[in-house]
C-alpha cells in the first residue's frame, strides 16, 4: 500500500463506485520507468491473480504519481479503461497511447502553482493532432479525450487558494470527474 492512500482521497472515492474494486496504489520508487515498470507489472499480477474484469481497470495518477502513470499509458495503455490524470503532466510515449485509444481526461486548476494547466493543454493538442491523424472526427475524439481546465473560482468557492495541492483533492470528491472515469 502507498502512502498516498494516507495523503490522497481518490482511492477512498473510487470505493463510492464500486465496492468490490482493488484499488493498488504502489509506492514510487522513482517519477521515471523503473516505477511504471513496477505498476505495471502489479496491474498484471492482480489481472492474473484475481477474477477482475478486464474492461474495468482504471488508471488514476495525481501530481508524481501522474507523472508515472502518464509513462504506463506510453507502455501498456491496453491494461486499462481509461486514464484520469490530476494535476501532472504526461512524460510517456504519446504514439503509443494514441495507437490504443484508451480514453484521457486531463484534469488540471488553471493556475496549478506546480506545473500550470500549459502541460495538460499541450498533451491534449498533441493527442488531438494523432487522432485527427488516424481519421477520427472531433466527435469521436471528444469520447476518448478531455482536456478540463478548472477555472479559479472552482477552487475559490470551496475556500482553496492552492489548486495544486489542497485544490486536487477536489478532483477525488468531484462526481463529474470520477464519474467519467468509472462510467467508461
């Protein structure tokens, strides 16, 4: 178990969706491929070991631990539904994801203090161009990628002036947002 399940709601939300998820939250060892690596060799461990069904494994990744996520869906996109990315910034292998067409949802403050909503908008665009690439239609695009940039007063009509990292919290608490993610 990692210490984000002590610092972070979103595994605690998720429960909210389905009561008989595993929720795995691994401890990172590092921002780069050594911990994707170790993920995703977990995820397919709990695959193999558990009666799970393979069209409802989601991948969440908050700050760092987005960073890391963003680097499995560059590996092995196919192992999960869909992606929520909190407040990070995508470090993986962009074609790959494209190729796999695992739905995205980029979630970000407009003025996160850390990375800023620029990195969300230019992996959005990035994403947009590959798929427009491979002949899907906006429509179609729109299904399996969403930017959502958080305007301040989000944060601000819930008394939060940091939108990194008290105002990501939000996002685990949000129904719209995890909504998306388990009604995929």
């Amino acid at each position: 178990m990692g210490i984000s399940l002590r610092t972070e709601e979103f595994g605690f939300a998720a429960q909210g969706y389905n009561r008989n998820m595993i929720i795995a939250a691994p401890q990172l060892d590092d921002w780069g491929d050594t911990s994707a690596k170790q993920t995703i060799e977990l995820t397919e461990y709990l695959l193999d070991a558990y009666n799970i069904d393979r069209n409802k494994v989601y991948g969440e990744g908050y700050s760092g631990g987005g960073e890391t996520m963003s680097r499995v869906m560059g590996m092995r996109p196919e192992l999960f539904s869909a992606y929520l990315q909190c407040a990070s910034q995508f470090d993986g292998d962009i074609e790959v994801l494209a190729k796999a067409r695992t739905p995205v949802r980029l979630v970000v403050g407009a003025h996160d203090e850390y990375y800023g909503a620029q990195p969300s908008q230019e992996t959005y665009d990035r994403l947009h161009a590959l798929y427009r690439d491979q002949g899907l239609t906006d429509t179609q695009i729109d299904r399996i990628l969403v930017l959502d940039v958080r305007p301040d007063s989000y944060f601000s009509s819930q008394d939060i002036s940091n939108q990194h990292g008290r105002g990501g919290h939000l996002f685990a608490n949000d129904s719209d947002i995890m909504g998306w993610l388990f009604n995929r």
